[in-house]
C-alpha cells in the first residue's frame, strides 16, 4: 500500500515507511559515503607512503653529503702547502703532519668511496647519479695514490739535498703532484652540485603533491561532513520538527474536538425533544386517522423522522462515547460474528466477505463496540468497491507503539479491493461531519476512532489509489495465563 496514518488518543500520526527511491537514495549516499572513505585513506596512506620516501631519502643523503668534492679539494691544497713549506724550511714538523694528514685523506676517500658505493644501490637515490660520483671518487683514489707516491720521492730527495732547490722550482714540483686530482675535485663538485639541485627539485615536486592530496582530502572530508549532516538532518532533526508540529496540530485538533462534541451534545438534546414530539403527534394521526397512516406524505415525514432520530444518537455517541464494558474475548470470534452478519447483505452486491484468520489472538475489549466498529468499516469498504469486489477480515499478532511503548498487538484487518482514498479525502477522512457520502453524517469514523480509543488502542489505515484500502484496529494483547472473564 501506499500511504499510512494513525488514529489514536494522541490524534493522527503519519507512518512513514521507506519508499524503493529512499532506499534507493540511503544505499547510494552509503556508498558514496564508503567510496569517500574509501579515497581518504588512500590518499592518507599515500601520503604517509610518500612522507616515509622523504624521510629515507633525507636520511640517504644526509650519509653521503654533498660537499665530498669541496673537502677533497682543500685537504689537496693544504698537503700541497705542508710540502711545500718542508721543501723550503726542511722542517721535518711539516713532513711528519703531512704524513700523518696524508693517511687521514687516504682513509677518509676509501671510506666516502664504499659509502657512495652502497648509496648508489639506494633506489631513492638512483636519479642523483650517485654511481657517476663514485666513478669519479675512484679515479680521484687512483690520482691521489699517484700524488702521494710522487710526494714520498719529494721528500726523500728534499731530505738528501737541502737548500738546493729554489722556490720556483719547489712550487712548479708540488703544484704539478696534484695537477691530475684538482680537475677530479671540480668534476666530483660538479656532479654533487648537479645532485643536490635534483634531490631539492624531487622534494620540491613532492611536498606538492602532498598538498594536492592534502587539499583534495580535506575537501572529501568537508563533502563527507556536510553529507552526514543532511543525512542527521532528514533523519532525526526533520522528523523531530514535523512531530513537533503534528504534536501542535493534534492538540489543537482535540480541543477542537471537545468543543466540536459540547456543542453536538447540545444541539442533540435541543432537537431530540420536538422530535419526539412529532413522532408523538405522527404516531396519534396515524392510529386516530386510518387515512393518514397510508398516506405517502405521512410515510416520508415518519421516514426523515427515524433518519433524524439516527442522526441525533450518532451526535449523542460522538460527544459521549460510552465507556466500554471490557472483558477477555477471543477476537477471530468477533470477525466470524460479524463476517455471519453482513454476509447476506454484501452478495446482493456481489461482494465476497471472507475470513482468513492464521493466528489467534485475545483481548480485552468490549464486543458489541468492537462489532460497531468493524460493521461500519465494512460498510465504508463495500460502498468504496460498489459492485464485484472483495471485503477480507484478518486476524493477526505483533507489535505497535500504544501509550508510549512498543507492546504486543493484537490487529483486526478489514482489507478491500476497492477504489482507493483520494489525497484530497485522505486529509479529511477522520474529520466529524466530513463526508462523501449522499445522507451521511461523517461521524462513522470519528466515532469507531474514539471507540478504539477507548480501548487503548488505535486505528490507522493505508490506501493505493486503484488498489484498495485497509484498515487496522490495533488492540492490546493479552497473554494466554492472563486470568478474567471471557465474554460470550
């Protein structure tokens, strides 16, 4: 069925059941939340994956700095000064720290050569063109065994001939020692220079990527953000706020009811003493005058009289609705009761009332008020089919939210297969004295609603235009060990 409302103590309710659409729209917002989701922790865990390369990159370089050809240069050019300054002094303080520091630039070559060795099998470091600053390290460990294998003879031949030499000569002698290594130093400068100006481009080309990725993430997390809140919006702020303003209009709909009920118990009381009255004096006509009692005037007038008499007691039942005589009664009795009584009448308009009745059920109610109920809602059912249709009385057991809880229901069904309720009457469909039928009074449905009331219960519908129309009557379950009388 389509739409559904409650009638109840607290008024009308909507029931609200989820259309195949707003499933349809709360499994794609699902997944596009999961989707979203989904990318942010990709795009976390690359950044992290991406900030983790960094760091071992850093880490990398900062093991085989950039300055080896810097280094290499000025320990060069200050071996070259100790030997020269010997070559001119013959202090042998000279010739023993340049032995000693000579050693110490032996091994720190080897050392930075095996460094860049295992650098350049870093993947990380592979677009530095490490290799190309080991080969060079390599041929600058070869020059330098040479420079100091012509250093050594230097300062043996120093030691042998003293004074000699002049310092021209000195200086043209160790300047051409080192001749072969200083163009390596501003080769192995150059390649480092031209490493260290990728390794700052890569960085550069990495921090923005992470601050696309970073402003990409923050922006899903804004989308995700303004999403869960339109979705906590439309399904808890809204919800509250419609009730909150159908709680409004319940109240004020009965006060209006209670005013409604005063004045029609007045109005009731006014016309029902003339009216007996007249039915009095038609009564004396008919019994003093035979003539009268056949005449068609007379009939029409006692016609609209009873019709009037049955207006007035619905007005009586709709403003003070007696209180229902409760006792323990089976309810798919009821249903058989009712089902013997109209039966009869509803095949004159070839309309099947059936029974299907699966489970039991009992309750605590009164049922002559239960079998006013249902007759009417039959009734409305039968005149909504009109000829060739089905009336289906149910009997079934679950639960429904009645005075505040969710509790065991015991619900009668009365199902047809009928026109439908239009939107324009569905709004006014338990409105008193609303109706669409020729003669009615519009107070069927007020009065069953207050009845079920009465009981505790609630009575609520659904339609489809086209498809027919079902009515619930909600009552409290009773459990099976419960002890009280058993109506007859």
């Amino acid at each position: 069925m389509g739409s559904g409302t409650n009638y109840s103590t607290g008024g009308f309710r909507r029931i609200t059941r989820l259309a195949p659409e707003v499933k349809v729209r709360f499994l794609g917002f699902v997944l596009v939340v999961g989707c979203g989701s989904a990318l942010v922790a990709w795009i976390t865990a690359s950044l992290w994956n991406q900030l983790d390369r960094l760091q071992k990159e850093h880490s990398a370089v900062r093991s085989e700095s950039f300055y080896l050809g810097v280094h290499l240069r000025g320990a060069i050019r200050n071996l070259n000064d100790k030997l020269l300054q010997f070559g001119v002094t013959q202090d042998p303080t000279y010739r023993d720290d340049f032995l000693i520091e000579s050693e110490g630039l032996k091994s720190w070559i080897a050392t930075n050569r095996m460094v860049l060795a295992r650098s350049a099998n870093v993947q990380l470091l592979q677009g530095l063109e490490v290799s190309r600053q080991v080969d060079i390290l390599a041929r600058a460990e070869q020059a330098y065994h040479r420079y100091l294998t012509n250093a050594t003879v230097f300062l043996e031949e120093t030691n042998a001939t003293p004074n000699q030499v002049s310092f021209d000569d000195i200086y043209k002698r160790v300047r051409s020692f080192s001749s072969g290594l200083f163009p390596l130093c501003d080769d192995l400068v150059a390649a480092q220079r031209e490493a260290f100006s990728q390794f700052l481009r890569d960085t550069q080309e990495t921090l923005i990527n992470h601050q696309r990725l970073l402003k990409l993430a923050s922006g899903l997390i804004l989308a995700l953000a303004i999403a869960l809140a339109v979705l906590v919006y439309r399904g808890m702020i809204a919800p509250l706020r419609v009730g909150l303003s159908e709680s409004t209009s319940i109240i004020e709909r009965q006060e209006k009811l209670a005013s409604l009920g005063i004045l029609a118990s007045g109005v009731a009381h006014e016309i029902r003493n003339p009216l007996t009255a007249i039915k009095f004096r038609l009564f004396s006509l008919r019994k003093a005058l035979p003539a009268v009692a056949d005449n068609e005037d007379a009939r029409v007038i006692g016609n609209e009289i009873n019709r009037l008499e049955r207006i007035v007691q619905d007005f009586l039942q709709f403003a003070r609705p007696s209180e229902p005589k409760l006792a323990r009664i089976d309810a798919g009795r009821i249903l058989k009761d009712v089902q013997n009584l109209l039966r009869g009448q509803l095949e004159r308009s070839a309309i099947e009332l059936k029974v299907d009745q699966r489970e039991s059920a009992t309750v605590h109610a009164d049922a002559q008020q239960m079998k006013q109920v249902l007759i009417n809602l039959i009734q409305n059912s039968a005149e909504n089919i009109g000829r060739n249709g089905t009336v289906t009385l149910r009997l079934r057991r679950g639960t429904a939210e009645l005075d505040g809880r969710v509790r065991p229901v015991a619900i009668l069904e009365v199902a047809d297969t009928g026109k439908g309720i239009p939107p324009e009457v569905e709004m006014r469909l338990f409105d008193p004295f609303f109706t669409t039928k020729e003669g009615g009074t519009g107070l069927g449905l007020a009065i069953s609603a207050r009845i079920v009331e009465k009981h505790g219960g609630l009575l609520r519908y659904e339609t489809e235009l086209n498809r027919g129309t079902t009515f619930e009557i909600v009552l409290p379950g009773v459990d099976d060990d419960a002890s009280d009388n058993t109506a007859d």
